[in-house]
C-alpha cells in the first residue's frame, strides 16, 4: 500500500513539474539543452525570435523534415509506420520523427533511442502540442536544432556559414542549411557537394512547393 502511495504522488509531482517547465518554455527561450551541454566542442548559439527569422527558414525545415507539421498534432502515424515496417523488414530505417517530436526530444531529454526515452518523447510531444503554438514550436526548433559542429540555431548557423543574420537567409541558403540539419557534424554547408548539395537543391525547389500550397498555414497567417 505504501509504494503504491508513493509511485501516486511520484506520478503527481512529475506531471506538475513537466507541465510548469513546458508552460515556462512557451514564453521562456530554453537556456540550455542535454545535448548542448555533452557537445564536447562547446556551445554557440543565439536566439532569434520568429519575426527575425527568414521565413525561408522555416519553410525548409517543413519541406525537408515535416511536410505535415501544420496538420498533425505531433505524431505522423504514417511515417511512424513506414518507419516500423522497414525496421522489421531489416531495411535501412528512416525517420518517423515530426518536427514537434524533435524539440521535445532536443529541449527537454537527451539523444538517443531506447523505449524509456522515447515514451518520454511521447509525453513531451503531447504536452508542447497542447500548451504551444505551432508558431512556438517551430521558433524553438529553429533556435536549438544542431546546425553545425558545436553550433546551434539557424541565427548561429547563418552567422557562421554566410556571415549573416537568419533574417535574410536566401532560399538556397536556408535550403542548405536544412539538408545539413540530420548530420550537421558530417554534412557541410559551406562548399556542400554531393548528396547534401543536390538534397539543398530539392529542398530549394519544395520551398515554393510549401508556400504555394500553404503547408505553413499555421505560422503563417
């Protein structure tokens, strides 16, 4: 009765512990992540707010990691599966992650996989699903994603690629940066040839593919 007792009121404080952090990250940049603070080669970066990010940006990350992140509500069951399948068939597995996973994951836990992390990357999913916008989602992402060696946030990333601000990020630019995102300590950039140049090109050309079509209807009004 008693550890019963006890794992109750564990299950108690932990859910108001993790809602209070999510809803102080709705208003408050994260200061720092997991990942940023295991990354041997240091931390630069340098928040950005929305506004002040090129909406070349955001539109790149939507074409090359999250076609859907306007019309799911966090989970894409349909690449969760495909991503299922595949790692059944024993065939090179992609990813199922959404844009919204990836920050729960990056802000709030640490990298890598196994089932306790990933049900924790779950709940966190709901939870910034439920308390943010997509807007703020989408701001959190640009500023703590990986966007090279030691680097983090689209802001730092045009400043150390194109010695410029993320405001006026160009559409290959932004696009190039996006092909990087998944491996930024092994895909270059700057001079980025081979797959990551012709994968910053189709991102390049989605760029219109997401405006056009208004899969960014839900940070751009």
């Amino acid at each position: 009765m008693g550890l019963i007792k006890f794992l109750f009121k564990f299950l108690i404080y932990f859910i108001l512990i993790t809602v209070a952090w999510v809803g102080l990250y709705a208003i408050v940049p994260p200061p720092v992540t997991v990942t940023m603070l295991l990354d041997e080669n240091g931390i630069t970066k340098n928040w950005a707010s929305f506004s002040d990010i090129s909406p070349n940006m955001a539109r790149a990350v939507i074409a090359a990691e999250d076609s859907k992140f306007c019309s799911h509500n966090g989970f894409d069951t349909e690449a969760i599966q495909e991503a299922l399948e595949e790692r059944i068939e024993g065939k090179r597995q992609r990813g199922g992650s959404t844009i919204s996973q990836q920050v729960a994951k990056n802000a709030f836990l640490w990298q890598g996989g196994g089932f306790f992390r990933k049900g924790l990357e779950a709940y966190f999913t709901f939870l910034i699903e439920t308390i943010w916008s997509k807007k703020r989602i989408m701001e959190v992402y640009l500023n703590i994603a990986e966007t090279g060696i030691g680097t983090y946030g689209v802001q730092a990333g045009a400043q150390r690629y194109y010695k410029k601000d993320a405001r006026d990020l160009t559409r290959i630019e932004a696009a190039r940066i996006a092909a990087a995102l998944p491996s930024p300590k092994k895909r270059a950039v700057n001079g980025a040839s081979g797959f990551t140049a012709r994968y910053g090109n189709t991102i390049a050309v989605r760029i219109n593919v997401v405006r056009n079509e208004r899969l960014d209807s839900c940070i751009y009004k």
